[in-house]
C-alpha cells in the first residue's frame, strides 16, 4: 500500500509583511507542494516519484522527499505555528539572524553614485559569525553551523567584536572555485586552514546605515586570516563599466555597490544592495528532469512566479549524463543559472547551469 501523506503546512512572514503559507502531501506516486500568500493566489507544483530508485521503496522514498522539502523550509526560516510566524520577523533555525542579499543592478533606480561605496564581489562560500557573550557562532547563508574554521574563529575571538554584533561577509580563497571552497568549508582537511575570512558588512543590535557599519568594522582589530574588503568610497557612475572589467580581471565575480541610507535589512534582497555583473544569475529550484536524444540531463527550473523553463544540467558530459541516470536525487536541489536577459514571457533568455546549490551546507 502506497504511503499517504497528508497536508504539513508551514509558515513565514515576508519582508513586506505578508504571511507566506508552504504546504506539502503526497497523493500515490507524487508529491503536491502549494505556496503563496495568504488570501492570495496560490502555485502549485507536483513532483512524481520514480520506483526502485536507489533502492528504496516508494514509501521510503516518498517519506525521504518530503522530509528533504520540509527541513529545506524550516532553514529557511519558515515554521510550523502560523501565530508565531504572524508575530515575528524570521530568522534561521539557529535562531540567528538571515544575511542580506543583494538585488541586481537593472533592477534599482535613482542611485546616489556620490554617497555610495563599491566593493569586489567576491565569489566565495557566506559566512555569518555572531557574538553572544563568550559564545561565538558561525553559520552559513541558510543557517548551517559552520565548524570547520578553527584558525578564524580564534582569530575573531581577538578583534573585541562587541557582544550581540553578527560579522558578514565570505571564506574565501582567491581564483578557487566556489564548490572547491564550500568542500573546504564542509569538511575540515588541510586546505581550510587556508582560507580568509573576508568581512564586508556588520550586523548590529541597533539600525544602522552602511557607512556607520563601516566605520564600527573599522575600529576592529582585524588580522590575518580576517580581512575587511577593500573598499572604494569615490565612486563615479562613468567609471563602472572599467570597475567592472578590472574586477572581473582580476578573478572576481563583479562588483558590490552599498548605498547610504539602508539599514542592514536582514533576510531582504535589499536595494541598498546592489551586484553589478556582466551576466545576471539567479539559483533555481529543479522540479523534474527530462532525457535530451543525446542522453544527457536537461533540467526543469521553476522561477518564483510560478514561470518554468529548461536548462542543459551543469559539469562535464559525464556529470550530465550522471545526473539522468541518478536524477532522483537531484529533483528539489537548486542550481544557479547565468542568463542575458528575462524574455517577454519572463523566462531567463540563453540559461546556462554553472553549479549545483546546496542549501543545507549554504
């Protein structure tokens, strides 16, 4: 008899406001998940579950997916008391405070270039490192403690980071790759001692805009293996096309600009924010996986607004072809996805899967 798993619902509060309800059961082979606003229009998408597949039964593997979807949701900051998450901003399921993301450049109007700061965007693995009297914790963008990183949490044990203030920024070493970096991050082994710690922003308890945070930074004792990213404060909107090319020139990801008059909106894809790349990216959730004539994997990406499209899976042709014949894995993950442009229909023009995203180590 085929397991039945009915509705778990889940909730969070948006940076607007707005209760957000995510709701999960299972219906024979499948798996119905539902989300959107409360009161408002809701998306629904349906994954079907392949038999035999790693060799488990179709209970298992049903029971296993919905679990992977649930723990996906409650990292990222959803919960299961709808009263709770009405009532509070959310936060990870360390309890600790979300990072702010940038939003893209095209996407921001009216910038102030003559109060505005620029830094490299540095193409390395998010780490948070809060202070709570002689407790110090690190985590990752989606709240995964980090514990691997002996040498810096020494090292910020030593820079008199005041009690209650989150240190933001990214382990990082230079021209190595991302998923490189997140192995030495999720794994302690001989390259981890070499990694930097680099701290661009600061999270304190009261609010306060960038250039206030920076100068807070600036008062630290940072030291090797921490370091504050170099920080361009005279920025000239005509120059930022050679910016950009010098950045990317030199191994980084593009540029971060940080506006005056925002505080540190934790959880926000903040305008105050802004990444100025050549490419857009954006990470995707993988809702099912077709075979190309080829063989090889071609993913199905689902956008926030409900809009799907295809994306050839990234790696090597081996890696893709791996990816087919083990596809019941990769289903829920998310991949990041380059692209030129939206198209009228609202679809990514030319997508292309550079990595694989995993959010429980993120």
């Amino acid at each position: 008899m085929e397991l039945q798993i009915d509705p778990i619902f889940l909730y969070k509060k948006s940076a607007h406001g707005k209760l957000q309800i995510w709701s999960i059961r299972s219906q024979g082979d499948e798996i119905i998940i539902t989300w959107g606003e409360d009161g408002g229009r809701q998306q629904t998408q349906v994954e079907s579950i392949d038999y035999g597949l790693a060799g488990r039964t179709l209970d298992e593997q049903i029971l296993s997916r919905v679990n992977s979807r649930v723990n996906g949701k409650l990292d990222q900051g959803y919960v299961q008391d709808r009263a709770y998450a009405l009532m509070n901003k959310p936060v990870n399921r360390l309890g600790l405070k979300k990072p702010m993301l940038a939003a893209s450049f095209d996407s921001v109007r009216d910038i102030d270039f003559s109060t505005s700061v620029m830094q490299c965007k540095y193409d390395g693995h998010r780490c948070l490192i809060n202070r709570d009297g002689d407790d110090y914790q690190a985590y990752s963008r989606n709240g995964k403690p980090i514990e691997t990183i002996y040498e810096i949490m020494e090292a910020v044990k030593q820079i008199n980071l005041p009690d209650g203030y989150t240190l933001d920024g990214e382990l990082y070493h230079h021209c190595s790759p991302l998923q490189t970096i997140t192995s030495w991050v999720k794994r302690r082994q001989s390259m981890t001692q070499y990694l930097s710690y680099i701290v661009y922003d600061l999270i304190t308890p009261d609010a306060k805009f960038y250039p206030q945070r920076l100068q807070e930074l600036l008062k630290l004792n940072i030291k090797r293996p921490i370091k504050l990213a170099p920080t361009d404060i005279s920025i000239v909107e005509d120059r930022i096309p050679n910016m950009l090319d010098k950045s990317i020139d030199a191994g980084y990801e593009g540029l971060i600009l940080r506006r005056d008059g925002f505080p540190y909106e934790d959880g926000k894809r903040s305008k105050g924010l802004v990444k100025i790349k050549r490419w857009m990216d954006d990470e995707f959730k993988v809702i099912s996986i077709k075979q190309s004539k080829e063989g090889y994997a071609v993913l199905k990406c689902i956008m926030d607004s409900g809009v799907t499209f295809d994306a050839t899976a990234p790696g090597t042709m081996d890696d893709k072809f791996d990816i087919w014949r083990d596809r019941e894995q990769w289903i829920g993950k998310f991949v990041s996805i380059q692209y030129a442009n939206l198209t009228k229909d609202g679809k990514p023009f030319h997508p292309i899967a550079t990595m694989w995203r995993d959010k429980g180590e993120e």
